[in-house]
C-alpha cells in the first residue's frame, strides 16, 4: 500500500508519526513517500497546522497526534 506522511523537520509530532508507521510496517506491506511540507508552497499551506498527516490514496488516514491501534486498523481493514 502507498503512504504519503506529510512532515517538517524539527516537529516531535512527526516524530512519533514516523515511528507508529514504522511500527505498522512490520505487520503490514507500506511504501511510504515522506513529504517535507517546507519544500513545496501549496503543500506548507494545505497541510502547516494539520501535521503530521498520513495519507493514502488520497484520503487521510490520521492526522496531528497519531496512535498505533489506529494506523494499524485502517491499513488492515
């Protein structure tokens, strides 16, 4: 399945995002396209207050605080 996870540097939040995935990723097949919001304009203003944001197909699947059990049912469900 393909991820995009929308981050920036120096945010905690992402942090912890980065690790959840990685965490789902043992027990689930992702390909996951990690976006620095900072480098593209469009991007840094959709998504400035929202991250960290995982999306997938074009729908969001969480966003700001991240939690596992969550991550895990979407990817399995």
């Amino acid at each position: 399945m393909n991820v995009q996870f929308y981050s920036r540097p120096n945010c905690t939040l992402c942090e912890d995002a980065r690790m959840m995935l990685q965490l789902v990723k043992e027990d689930v097949e992702l390909h996951i396209e990690e976006i620095n919001i900072e480098d593209n304009d469009d991007i840094h203003e959709k998504y400035l207050l929202r991250i960290p944001v995982i999306e997938s197909n074009g729908v969001v699947i969480q966003e700001g605080r991240i939690d596992y059990p969550t991550l895990l049912e979407a990817f399995t469900s």
